[in-house]
C-alpha cells in the first residue's frame, strides 16, 4: 500500500493506447459545478475508475450528484443513484462524530482515562491513556502481539479484549501513528461501555436516522442488495495520461518489511477479509467496513458544519471547534509521513489534502473520502469500487477536490 498517489500527465510515447469509450455521467449538478463533472467524467476514461459516486453538499444542499460506471468492479451491471460501497477508513469519521457526540452531551470526557469508562483498559502500563489520545491515534496500540482472524475481529468483544490486554508499543500521548485496525475495536468499546449499544447501532440511532442516510456499519440483511462489489484495480499505465504511484522510498520499504509497525498495524487482522462478504458486512468494524453511499457521506458531513434540508445539525459550534483541533500532527509512526488528526478526524495536509485549512474528514483505503469544509459550506462524498493502491492521497477524490477548489475561486 502506498501512503500517497501522484498523478502526471506525460503524452505516451510512440503508439497510444485506444482511448476508452466515455463514460455515461448521470446526475444533476448545480450551474457552476460543471467542472466537477468533468473531472468525475476524467476519472473514468483516465484515472481507472469502473464503478463511482460523488456528492457535493453547499451550505445544506446538495449541488452536484452523479454517478457512472458499474456497481462491481468486475461486472458490467449499471450503479445506480442508490449504490452504496464499503468505503473502510472513511468509517473513522463517521465513529469519530459518534464520540464527539457522546462527548457534546455531556456523557463521555476527552480528558478522562479510557479505564474510567473501561476499566480493563488500564492493562499493561495502559492506565494513563485519555479518552483524547485513543481518537488522536496516540494510544500507543497500533499492533496486536497476535493478529485476530477475520470470525475473531468481527466477533464482539474479542477484539476489545485485544486492544485492552496488548501492551502500548510507546508511552500513550507521546507520539502519535495510524491506528488503522485496532481503532475499530477502541471505539467501539468504549462506546458500548458509555451507552450499552454498540457504535454501530448508535451511527444508526443518532445519526443515520435522524439524516435519513443509506449508512450503515453493520448491515442489516435486508439492505445487502444495495452493496456493489468491490476490487483492486491498477491505475491506466498508457494513454493521453500516465498515472504513476510513486511512493516514497521509505514508505515503500516499511509496507515491505512484515516486522515493520505500518505492515503490523494493517495485518491486526489475519488472514485478509474478504470485504465482498456478507459476514464482512454485517460485522461491526468501526474503523474500516462502513457502507454508504456518496450522498450518505456528503449529507453526514454538511449535518456537521450547518443545517441540512430536512434533517438536524448533528454538532453543535464548540462541537465543530473541537472537531478541528490538531491533537497529532508530524511524523506518523505507521504511516511514515507527516499527518495531523484532531479528535478522530483527519485534518487538511500534505498527507491527505482536503479542500483548505480548515477541512476535516477522513480518506479510506483505495479511494473513498469524506469532508466538509466550514469557511465555504462545502461537503463532499466519494465512493468506489476500484480500489487502488492508496491510503490516503488517492488521485481520483483529488481531481475531484481540485474541481471544486476551482468552482470556489471562481
């Protein structure tokens, strides 16, 4: 996996491959927003998308919403407006609005021992954590010394038991690194430990409901047709656009090195999941297997910031000051970059750049994002089923921040 893509437009040289044939767009965007669409219709015929969705909220209302391509990576069934993808880290956001929600009234203290509210957790020199420093990805346990099968990590409990008797492989608030499984089983926990449910039933309670979002983590066997298959594929090597992921050297030897803390911290699960199963969706995995559509993600974002058409705004104005504040920020000891998270979100950077200094949100492997942006009013989604190989700077969804950034500065 690579932390970050680079996309470089180069003429091939000599022969060119047959350019694709265009992709159908279908949708609505707003006037103004055509370049949005453009660079969604870009994605496609040079950028390897198959099946995709985007949606841009501003200030509450939706302005573009379009989807193209098909709802398998590897079928030539049609996506539909209502298609939705397991969009995996994206769900970090969505669980990271769930605790500061719990945090808003009044039920869960940041500055407070994760052992006040699970006591357990205070194993193994653990005591000192603050409720703060799980979110941030400053706990300190990124691994497990044993990695979960996949009926192990979607199994409640197992994996909290885990989290809670591995020991931290720095001292918690120190330093900070990528948590990109273990974060499933902190949250979740210790939202259970807080309300009695599970997160997953709490997104669905609190959130979803109320917002009337296709977003689920944990899906119900009723919705299981509404999910398009997902898979790798590769990025166009030929054409009027040569797309090159050129990860940096380091980056590159650490997802190599199975000892090293960014391979361990992705294979917390063992063997890989396969994430087109129905026991995959159904678990509850609230760092890595929501399921939402682009208009879910993009509505979730703009309840965030403002008032939506016919739903809540879900927080509050110190909620949203909260939500932004750098709690991690420097060189990740996971990612091997630089990253800068607040309280659960991914914050606008060089890892992971959203629209402008002020945006928070979160990538997900292989392409998915979600953000909003306050100072503009602006919330996008993007989904896929094409999943490249990217952690948090996929050229895809940054064609489309690009497009709107441009609509923006007119």
């Amino acid at each position: 996996m690579n932390d970050t893509a680079e996309a470089t437009g180069h003429p091939a040289p000599d022969e060119q491959d047959p350019a694709p044939e265009p992709v159908a767009v279908h949708g609505t965007v707003a006037p103004g927003y055509e370049p949005v669409r453009d660079a969604f219709a870009r994605n496609f015929a040079q950028l390897g998308d198959r099946g995709a969705a985007v949606t841009v909220h501003r200030h509450g209302t939706p302005v573009v919403d379009l989807w193209a391509g098909t709802r398998d990576h590897d079928s030539t069934d049609p996506w539909e407006r209502g298609t939705a993808q397991v969009v995996h880290s994206v769900t970090k956001g969505v669980s990271a609005a769930a605790l500061l929600l719990l945090h808003q009234r009044g039920r869960l203290d940041l500055d407070a021992p994760v052992s006040t509210y699970w006591p357990e957790y205070a194993a193994e020199g653990k005591e000192r954590t603050l409720v703060r420093h799980l979110l941030a990805h400053r706990a300190g346990v990124p691994v497990l010394d044993r990695p979960l099968t996949p009926d192990e990590a979607g199994h409640p409990g197992t994996g909290a038991a885990a989290v809670a008797a591995q020991a931290p492989v720095w001292e918690p608030g120190t330093e900070h690194g990528y948590h990109a499984q273990t974060y499933s089983w902190l949250t979740g926990e210790l939202v259970r430990r807080v309300t009695g449910i599970s997160l997953g039933r709490y997104v669905a309670e609190e959130i979803a409901g109320p917002l009337g979002l296709d977003l689920w983590i944990g899906l119900p066997p009723e919705r299981k047709d509404r999910v398009g298959r997902s898979g790798a594929v590769s990025a166009p090597e030929r054409g009027g656009l040569r797309l090159r992921l050129r990860p940096r050297r380091n980056v590159q030897d650490a997802y190599g090195d199975p000892a090293s803390l960014t391979r361990r911290a992705f294979d917390a699960i063992d063997p890989p999941v396969d994430e087109n199963s129905p026991a995959y969706h159904a678990a509850e995995l609230p760092g890595a297997n929501g399921i939402a559509t682009a208009y879910a993600l993009s509505r979730f974002y703009a309840s965030l910031i403002g008032a939506v058409e016919q739903g809540p705004r879900l927080f509050a104005p110190a909620t949203l000051a909260l939500a932004r504040t750098v709690e991690s920020e420097g060189p990740d000891r996971v990612l091997v970059v630089p990253t800068r998270f607040g309280p659960g979100f991914m914050l606008h950077g060089a890892a992971s750049p959203l629209l402008a200094d002020g945006s928070f949100g979160h990538p997900g492997r292989g392409g998915s994002l979600g953000f909003a942006d306050p100072e503009s009013g602006v919330a996008l989604g993007y989904v896929t089923n094409g999943l490249q190989k990217t952690v948090t700077n996929d050229p895809r969804a940054q064609a489309l921040v690009r497009a709107v950034r441009g609509v923006l500065q007119g």
